[in-house]
C-alpha cells in the first residue's frame, strides 16, 4: 500500500505502550489511534505519545475507516474476538500471543484471516533477537543437518504474575506458564526446527504454589480477592511426523536448583547441535571423536522488537506472509491444548491435520 500506514494500539498496558514506543521509530506508519478498556490510561498514553484520537471502545476503532492495521495486547481471552473483528472490518493486525486462549478460537482467527485477505502477524519477538537470527542462519546454511531431538523451556521459580488477575484464571488465560512463557519457546523451537507437523502430545500440568498464594512474582497487580485456577508447572513430550521429539519444560514458579532462570533451547541435530540460554549460544559438533565447541556470535542488527515491529510494516506494504504467520499461532495453540488435554485425561493425545 502507498502512504503512510495508519495505526491503531487496542490495550494501552505495558505491551500496548511498548509497542507505542518502537513504532514510533519506524518509517512508514503512524500510531493514530488508541484505545483501552480503562479509558484513563489510553488517554495518558496518547497524550505521553502523541496519538491524536482516543477511541471510547475498541469496535469504535475498529469501526474507523481511517485506520489500516492494528495491534491487539490486551488480555488473551479478548484475542480471538478482537482480531476477527478487526480482519471482518478490513484491519491488518499484530496480534500478541498466545494467538487465543484455545485452538478453537485461533482456528477462527485463521478462516477470518484466509477470508479478509489481509496481514495477520503473531508478535513473537524471540525469533528476532540478534542470537536466534544467528543460530537459524547456521541451520539454514545446514549445519546441524537434521534436527531429531529438540529441548527446551523456562523454569522460574519465583514468578507467578499478578495473582488473582486475569493472569491466573482459566477462563480469561486460557492456562499458566505454559501459555505465557511455555508458548515463546515452543514456538521458537518450532521455528528453528523447521515447523514440523506435532502428530502426538503427552504432557501434564501441576499447580503446587499458586493456591497457596506462593512463588508470586514481580510482574503484573495482584488481586487478592481473585483467585488462581492454573498450572505454576508443566511437562510436555511432543512427537512430530518427520520422527524428531521435542520436550518442554516451564514454570511460574518451582523448587528447583537451576543455574538459570533463563530461557532454554538445546537442538541436537546429524551435523552439530546448538544451545541458547538467556543471552549465550554455542555450537557443538564432533571432529575426529573430539568434542567441539564454539561460541554462536549474534548477528548485528536492532532490537527484537523493532525488527518484529518493521516486518509487520514491511509484510503491509508488500503483501507478503509474515515469518510468524496465522499458521504459527494456531499450530502452538493446537500443541498448548493437547498437553492440557494429557494432563487431565493422563493419556497421549494425538493430533490430526487437514
């Protein structure tokens, strides 16, 4: 499209008001429109910001013709239905995850997306870090051959979220650190891999601390008159239809004597393996039944988020699929649910595809 995109923020929280900051450093687009459920808040963005209008709901934002795309960071139980709206109303859409709080839902993400014809970006950002673009490079270039056998995860142990909140209930999350953290990994993991078919899912689920009001974290505003219905732990085996396994590991919170609290990705492959913790990558390999090591150099380049931020802006103006397209999203969902599924039933589940 020609001229500069016109854009709409729906969730003026801390996501909502960082993604206020890095597209203002961006060419191309203006943030010319905001709106949140707590009005005060979206009008003491624009006014920190600049935004010219502030919209009384988002179906009035949506319902501007003025506006081009949006980006929907609000509460996950509000995903699905404010990004098919916003696909029905002509709006492309950066939507942050988990794509919805079930697979249901993000598969009527998916049919609203194929039927508008317009952009639908999931807005994971660790694929765009100067590490994970290093290491996809080197797999791309095909130095580990092929990857049979993944790992990863994000144990904290003390960092349940705003207890209470919409953060640690079911219906408004759709679960706990499996589908806050758990979903960055997994798709990160995915990604590298080279996004395998899942066919099979055996997982389970464990909520040791929240009940209990312990290993509550920093992040988000308790609600102490809430409740908290969701896994602080969860476990997860998932085969794919290539022969390679993936096992994930997260936690809120967990008595456990890791080094690092870090994010976790280890790829084993024919060729080499590679890891990634926190902000440290290494290559692997064997040479002459020696082990060898190297250190993975980041590529130079900007922030995580501008570079996702850009993309989106860059996939408008050319029409192009983004990196993270809807597939992505619903793919992750479809695996969240499963392991969820195993836990309550104890049994494998198996995934079909169309």
């Amino acid at each position: 499209m020609s001229g500069s995109i016109r854009l709409g923020i729906i969730g003026a929280g801390a996501i909502g008001n960082l993604h206020l900051e890095v597209f203002k450093g961006i060419e191309g687009v203006t943030v010319a429109a905001i709106t949140d459920s707590f009005l005060p808040l979206a009008e003491q963005r624009a006014q920190e910001h600049g935004v010219g209008i502030v919209h009384q709901s988002p179906e009035a934002l949506l319902q501007d013709e003025a506006i081009d795309a949006v980006v929907i960071a609000v509460p996950n139980k509000f995903h699905a239905s404010l990004a098919i709206e916003a696909l029905r109303h002509g709006k492309h859409v950066l939507l942050e995850k988990p794509m919805s709080i079930n697979s249901d839902s993000a598969r009527e993400i998916v049919e609203a997306k194929e039927q508008s014809g317009k952009i639908l970006m999931m807005a994971h950002q660790m694929r765009w870090t100067g590490l994970s673009r290093a290491l996809k490079q080197e797999i791309d270039n095909g130095k580990l051959g092929r990857i049979y056998n993944a790992k990863t995860g994000w144990m904290r142990r003390k960092g349940i979220p705003g207890w209470g909140s919409w953060f640690t209930r079911m219906d408004e999350s759709g679960g706990g650190p499996l589908i806050d953290i758990g979903v960055h990994m997994l798709d990160l993991t995915l990604y590298m891999m080279g996004n395998p078919k899942p066919i099979s899912v055996y997982g389970s689920t464990y909520a040791e601390f929240g009940p209990n009001r312990q290993g509550v974290g920093d992040w988000g505003t308790p609600n102490w008159d809430g409740y908290y219905d969701v896994e602080d732990l969860a476990t997860a085996l998932i085969k794919f239809d290539n022969g390679a396994t993936l096992s994930l590991d997260v936690s809120w919170a967990a008595h456990t004597a890791a080094i690092s609290e870090e994010p976790f990705l280890h790829l084993m492959g024919t060729e080499a393996g590679a890891s990634l913790i926190g902000s440290t990558g290494k290559m692997v390999s064997h040479a002459n039944n020696i082990i060898v090591e190297s250190s993975i150099t980041p590529l130079d380049g900007e922030d995580s988020r501008l570079l996702l931020n850009k993309h989106f802006v860059t996939c408008i103006q050319e029409g192009i699929e983004p990196i993270t397209p809807a597939l992505s999203g619903y793919t992750n969902n479809r695996i969240l649910d499963a392991i969820y599924e195993s836990s309550r039933t104890g049994n494998e589940v198996k995934l079909t595809w169309e």
